[in-house]
C-alpha cells in the first residue's frame, strides 16, 4: 500500500508539473548578435511560439564571434525548460570540429527538441566582378589568382562552404576573416571582398535590389525566391551542397514531459500561416520535426561536416 501510495503521489506530482509548464516566460538564448539573419529567425519563431505556448517568449542575445559563448550558457543552465538555445548548423555541426577545444558537447549536452528552419547557402558575387556564372567565375579566379576573396566568420559554416567550394572547384579564393557574416556582407557590398558564401534569407534583399549577384544555389534545386539562379550542379559544380538549419534545444536532461510541451508548441508555431509566410518572404524553409528527427539531422550534419573538417585541416586553436 505504502509503494501504491508513492507511485501515486509521484504521478500526480509528475502530471501537475506538465501542466504547470509553462508558468513564467521562456528565454530563446541567440548566441549572435542582433540584427543578423539568426537573430531575425528567433524573432519570428517566438513571436508565434508566445501565442502557441502561452506564455511570453524572450529572445535574448549572448553573443560571441563564433556562437561558443551564448551556446555554453545553456548548458549551465537548469533544465527546467525556461532556458532554451536556439542552435543552429555553425554551432553544433561545425564549432566542435573546427575549433581544438569548446566547452560543450553538441549532442550529449543538450536535449533536442524541434527543428525550427532550413536554409540554402548562395555564392554572391560583387557586381564589379565580371563573372555572370559559375563556371566563369571559376574561369576567372583560375586566370586571376589572388585578385579574388571571401568573407565571413572564422570557423562558421559559410567558412566551410568557401573552403569546400575552393577544393571542389581547385581554385585558391582567399579568405578574409570577419566578426560576424553582417560585417563581411557590408564588405561585400562596398567592394572590399569580391566573393561571399551567404545564406539565402541574407543575401536574397540584396539581390533583388540589383546590389548583388547570386550566381548559384548549393541545393539540389533552386530556390523559388530566385528561380533564375540555378544550383551549383545544373551549373557545373556537382557535390557542392551546402545549408545551414536551425532547432530549438535545452540542457541536458530536460524531463520529458516539458519536452514533449514545447515540441507540441514549437510545432504549431512553425506550421501557423502568419510564420510560413514570414518565413517564405526571409527565404528560409520552415521545418519543425519530432525530438528524435531533430537529434538524428544534428547527428548526421556533426558527422559529415567532421569529415569535411579534417580533409581540409580547418583547425582553430
């Protein structure tokens, strides 16, 4: 009787505690500034996810130039479910691999909860450069060695995919390191860099506006926001393929009651017409899931974006 008893009090403790949840508002931690594409993602998603969850949720910025600082925060929080991240490919597919030691471990310290967005990279291109495609931008930088480079964040994924693109292509376009893509995309504009491997949501304004030119899509199809631009494949340069996605995570150990909360309403905000449309006008694609999706994408990325670490030796000390 006295086991029945405690089984009992335990399952009511355990069913109040769901319920309760959430109570007070829930913090999004975006380990990059403000203003950037990232950041403009939270936004939306939590502008919809207060209205699916029931309660408030904050965005707030702890920045740092790889995302390192703002990503270990969360796993020193409690895990609770009022402390999430809002992790992204950089972050937890490429930092572990590119950077010797991080204070966290991008799979057994956090607890996958949904998918949020996806997003195609684009190779932009100067207007001053004379190249009008793929192929005679590689033509080009293979005539012209050292007149051409690119920017971006040390060690981010859009460093990857210059890097990727310069083995693939055998071309030898420099990098320039920046603070952060924002900077490096201000370069571009200006003429000081020649070359950017951006995501689509932060090239596609610049674009249209005739600033910039997108050459290709490193996608296996086009983007319906640039219909006219092809992917790197129709366009000569098979493999390249590169996108970054988003997901929203908590600590380690997050019961799972409270995780099964926020998929549920994680879900519905990034399926609710006002977030798709939103979504759509930034060039991003929406893309909730299940936890156990969630985690086997994050998997699946840590492990292919290892291996392409270590052909190309992009180790930062």
């Amino acid at each position: 009787m006295k086991l029945l008893a405690a089984l009992l009090a335990f399952s009511f403790a355990a069913l109040s505690h769901a319920q309760a949840f959430p109570n007070k508002p829930v913090r999004i931690i975006v380990p990059y500034g403000a203003g950037g594409s990232t950041d403009a993602t939270a936004r939306v998603l939590a502008a919809s996810l207060t209205s699916t969850l029931g309660q408030t949720a904050i965005v707030e910025n702890r920045a740092s130039a790889t995302g390192i600082v703002g990503v270990e925060y969360v796993t020193r929080s409690d895990p609770d479910g009022y402390t999430l991240i809002f992790a992204s490919a950089s972050t937890h597919a490429v930092n572990p691999h590119v950077y010797k030691t991080i204070p966290y471990d991008p799979i057994k310290g956090f607890t996958p909860i949904s998918m949020v967005s996806a997003s195609e990279l684009m190779i932009s291109l100067n207007p001053a450069v004379p190249a009008k495609n793929l192929k005679e931008l590689i033509d080009y930088a293979h005539a012209n060695p050292g007149k051409l480079n690119f920017g971006s964040n040390v060690g981010s994924i859009l460093h990857l995919a210059g890097e990727l693109f310069n083995d693939l292509a055998k071309t030898k376009i420099a990098h320039v390191p920046y603070k952060s893509s924002g900077q490096a995309l201000t370069d571009l504009l200006s003429g000081q860099i020649q070359v950017m491997f951006d995501t689509v949501p932060s090239a596609l304004p610049q674009i249209k506006a005739g600033k910039l030119r997108g050459i290709a899509i490193a996608s296996p199809k086009r983007d319906p926001q640039l219909p006219d631009v092809p992917t790197a494949k129709e366009a000569g340069l098979a493999g390249y393929e590169v996108a970054t996605w988003s997901m929203i995570e908590g600590p380690a150990n997050l019961p799972r009651d409270i995780v099964a909360r926020l998929n549920t309403a994680i879900v519905a905000a990034v399926k609710s017409p006002e977030l798709q449309t939103r979504f759509a006008q930034m060039g991003l694609i929406p893309q909730s899931s299940t936890p156990d999706e969630a985690a086997a994408i994050l998997k699946a990325d840590h492990a292919r974006w290892g291996t392409v670490v270590k052909k190309l030796g992009l180790v930062v000390e």
